[in-house]
C-alpha cells in the first residue's frame, strides 16, 4: 500500500519522488532554484517600486508560501493582505468557475497593488481578481504569479514578475495543494505516472 505522502520520515519534504493521495509526483523545480528565483523577483520588485510603499495581495491558500518569502526578499516598506477565491476542490482540472470567498480587508484605494498567485493556469482566476480589484481604483495594479502553465492560459494577461513557465501538466509544493495536500513540499514537483 503507497503511503499518503512521501516514503521517508524527516525526509518527507525533501524527496525526488513523492506520492500524495497514492498518486507519484517527483520534482520538477528543485528548492534551490525555487528560492533563487524568488530572491530575482524580489530584487526586481524593490528596484521597480523604489520610493513607493507597495501592497501585496495573497490569493490564499496556494500563494501564502509564495508571498512569505517573497516579501522577505523585498527592500522596500510594503503590506500584505489576502483574498481567497473558490477552488478546484479535490479536482486537477480548472473549472472556469470562480467566486469570492474572502475579500480584501485593506483599502487599496490609490494605492500601487500586487497581486501575488501560486500559478496561473487558464487565467481566469487572474482575470476576475484583477476585475474585482480594479473597482476600488488602485495608482497601479501588478501581478506577480510563482508559475505559469502559458500552454494552457486562454485569457489575455499582463504578467509583471513570473517566477517560472511551467508545462502543462499537475504540479504541487511551494503552496499548491493535491486536495490538500503536498503544500509543505518544498520543491515543486509534477504527476509522473508510474513508471
Ligand atoms: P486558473 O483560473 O488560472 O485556471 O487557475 C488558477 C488556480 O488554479 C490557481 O490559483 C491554483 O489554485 C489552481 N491551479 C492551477 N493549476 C494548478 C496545478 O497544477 N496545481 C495546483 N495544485 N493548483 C493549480
Ligand atoms: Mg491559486
């Protein structure tokens, strides 16, 4: 019988190869660069908006890792809130279908926002955030997004800072769950059917 996740106990984060919900998964992006690519958006941000106070805006649950690290790397004062929108649930597949679940408690009214997602897959996540926030009429609206499934997005995005392009297949870790788990993992890894 596979194990829920992972083989090796105090290693669980740091394997080549993991399975989550029985399924295998193995590493796509390694820790290393994922934190190395991290520090360049980081560096990036601060010399773009230098003498500016930026407001970061989390898309919970998958970016709250993401967000964390990134605005550790930021030189500039800055703030962060979060929004959560409706999810795949247990599914691999984007619906299209989004809501609100949580809304932004700060007012971001003339203030310059980054938004700030784990991945953007068809884009329509993206699309009704951005719509949504506009309203409160921000100075300036950014996005920062860890990865980008390019292959797969349907709608037409301006992408400010993204961390990597990714294939368009399942990923997990850094944040992005498989029906909850696989968030704690370290790197990012990809469903790799068995071999
Ligand atoms: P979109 O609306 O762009 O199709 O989907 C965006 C959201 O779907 C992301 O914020 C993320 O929560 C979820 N998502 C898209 N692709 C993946 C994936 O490969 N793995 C995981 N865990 N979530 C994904
Ligand atoms: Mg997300």
């Amino acid at each position: 019988m596979k194990p829920e996740l992972s083989v090796v106990p105090g290693l669980l984060n740091r394997d080549e190869v993991v399975y989550c919900h029985g399924q295998r998964f193995r590493v796509l992006i390694s820790e290393e660069d994922v934190l190395t690519r991290v520090a360049e958006l980081g560096r990036r941000i601060s010399e773009d908006y230098q003498g500016r106070k930026p407001i970061l805006i989390g898309v919970l649950n998958g970016a709250f890792i993401f967000v964390a690290d990134l605005m550790r790397e930021l030189s500039v004062e800055c703030e962060i809130d979060f929004l959560k929108l409706s999810s795949y649930g247990a599914a691999k597949v984007s619906s299209g279908q989004v809501h609100e679940l949580k809304r932004i408690d700060a007012d971001i009214h003339g203030r310059h926002v980054i938004v700030v997602e784990d991945i953007i897959d068809t884009g329509h996540s993206m699309r009704f955030i951005l719509e949504s926030l506009k309203h409160y009429e921000p100075a300036s609206l950014a996005v920062a997004t860890f990865l980008h499934k390019s292959e797969a997005t349907v709608i037409d995005l301006e992408l400010a800072y993204v961390g990597f392009v990714i294939p368009n297949h399942f990923v997990i870790g850094y944040g992005l769950d498989f029906g909850q788990l696989g968030r704690n993992l370290r790197a990012i890894y990809i469903e790799d059917p068995e071999p």
